[in-house]
C-alpha cells in the first residue's frame, strides 16, 4: 500500500535548513482560462471577472486575473514530461517541500495557511515557487511528540514581481499510541 | 456585471455578516477539485490509501478551503474588492460526505487613501464537526463613487 514519502532524519538535521531554500518549483502551465473555470465549476462558482477580459480592465486589471487561491496550483511541476519513465502503477505526490524535510515522525498534518496577496496573477503569467524552511517549534500535542513546521513560500511571475507570500505549518510527529486520533 | 452589485466600503460596518457559501463534499467533488488543482495526493480521493495512512477517510485538501473562502468573499464583494490576505487554522479534517459551509463576519474597517480595509473573522463547519476551520481575511474595498 503506498504511503505518503516522508523524509526521515533527526532535529538536528531539520534545524540546519532553517532559514534555508528548501526547493525552487516552476509552473508546469501558463496561467489560463480554462484552467480558472474548471477549478470554480468544482465550487458551482462563475464571475465575468475571471474570464472577460473587458470586465477585468473596467476593473483595474491589466488583464484577466486568476483566482488569489490558485497561486499555488499555478506554481506546480509537471508529474509527467518528456523523457521520464511512464508513471506507470506509481501513485505521485505533490512536491510539497514540508515532508520532504528530514526529521523524526512519520505523521504529518497541516495546521495553519497565511497568505498575503500583492500584484494579480494574469492568464499567460508563469508562476515560479521559491520555498524556505522559517521555524521549528517542538511540542508534545494529543497527537503524539513533535514539532510545528512552518516553510514560507514566495510566489513570483516572470516579471519577478511577487504575487504572494504563503506561510504553510504542519505538524510533524511521531503518533503517540496512547493518544486519540484527529478526528 | 453592473458597478451597483459591488460592495463599498460604506456599506459595511463591524458585525456585518458576508452571506454563507457551502459545498457537498461528495466523493466526486473532490476528485474534480484534486483535476482542478493539481494536488494528487490520494488521501483527498482514495478511501482505502486514506485509511491506510491512518485517516477516518478522505478529506478536503487546503486549496478547497482557500478557494471556497475566496469564492464567500467575491461573491460578497462583486468584482471590485480585493482579497489582500487569507489566514486559515485547520482544527479538524473536513471529510466526505458533509456539507462544508464558509461563514464570516466583519470585524474592522479602516479607511486608507483610496480604498478601505476590511478585516473579518472567518470560519467553515460542517453539520457532524462544526468548525473545522478558522480564520482571518482581509479584504480592500472600494469607496463608493459620486
């Protein structure tokens, strides 16, 4: 049964990363309208902002905006490009940088996203994903020992101008037997 | 979209409520989320990989919530607001087969020099949790024109 790929290692080595580029992600796609519609159909949502261009610009846009919530999205990598085996039977993860730090436990559950918006991301941008390692604080919870990861993610267009700033937590830890379950 | 169905900033106060805005988790749904936002990950759309980790069963992924916060707040706003911050707290896994609403209520406004700033605590629940998740947006909306 495939599990999710966590990087074991010590707090030693988790705390030598911090303030550290853990990865660097490049979006895989431009920006783009269909792309904007297919994740708003999920939530039975539709705005002439988020596809009309005349509408965008009465607004102050110089084009068509994405979605703040979809920076992240637009900042993936390709599962698949030219060159790679075929995915075959594997099951692919996201490149999410907070379980690839090593460190002790094998559990790991999000807690906490602060995100903070600055220029729109526009359909055609390319999104690019700078992710660095900002704090470790180590607690025992009802969960089990372990600690409080927090990696900041800076969200950038081919401009360079910065579009976001996500600050992602999770805890790390070890599952404490004894402890209840999140429920 | 006509420039009357945008919110101002004078036309909220503190305590003003935003119109609740919910989505059925169905399975399906959350398979058309995962497409949508390229998070493959299997415990958000794979009963027997999310029990196997050790989970109740699949749940919504964070950009489902981020997305049906920001999906409140436009509709709320109209066109012409913009979404400047968005904080969550996880408390608890959403998990299929519920109904997730998303709630919010005004709790500072601040007039700047061109637009005002709207901060909000926000929140979802779902019937058999409650709050699962909570939070902080800030929002930036427009004066009203004449």
């Amino acid at each position: 049964m495939p599990e999710i790929e966590v990087t074991l290692g010590t707090w030693q080595e988790a705390e030598a990363l911090l303030g550290k580029e853990l990865s660097r992600m490049e979006g895989v796609d431009a920006v783009d309208v269909s792309g904007i519609r297919r994740k708003l159909e999920t939530l039975s949502f539709d705005s002439p902002l988020y596809r009309d261009e005349e509408t965008a610009r009465r607004y102050g846009y110089a084009g068509i905006p994405s979605p703040v919530s979809m920076t992240a999205t637009w900042s993936l990598p390709a599962y698949w490009q030219p060159g790679d085996p075929s995915l075959g039977t594997r099951v692919v993860m996201p490149p999410f940088p907070l379980v690839k730090i090593p460190a002790p436990g094998t559990a790991v559950m999000g807690t906490d996203v602060e995100s903070e918006y600055f220029e729109p991301v526009y359909v055609g941008d390319r999104i690019t994903c700078v992710n660095r390692l900002v704090s470790i604080i180590h607690k025992r919870t009802r969960l089990g020992l372990g600690a409080f990861m927090t990696v900041e993610s800076t969200y950038t267009k081919q401009t360079s101008e910065v579009v976001c700033i996500e600050r992602f937590t999770t805890f790390r830890y070890t599952p404490d037997p004894a402890g209840s379950r999140a429920s | 979209m006509s420039d009357a169905e945008n919110l101002a900033f004078e036309d909220v106060t503190v305590g003003t409520v935003v119109p609740p805005y919910s989505v059925e988790l169905t399975l399906q749904r959350l398979v058309m989320e995962a497409g949508a936002n390229r998070d493959f990950a299997p415990a958000h759309f794979d009963r027997e990989i999310a029990r196997a980790e050790g989970r109740k069963d699949v749940f919504a992924n964070t950009m489902l919530l981020q997305t049906l916060f920001e999906v409140m707040l436009r509709r709320w706003m109209g066109a012409a607001g913009k979404i400047r911050k968005l904080g969550l707290r996880m408390h608890a896994m959403n998990y299929v087969d519920q109904t997730l609403s998303a709630h919010g209520v005004v709790v500072e406004c601040t007039p700047g020099r061109t637009a005002g700033m709207v901060k909000l605590d926000i929140w979802q629940q779902t019937p058999a949790q409650g709050k699962t998740v909570s939070g902080r947006a800030v929002v930036e909306l427009p004066f009203r024109t004449k």
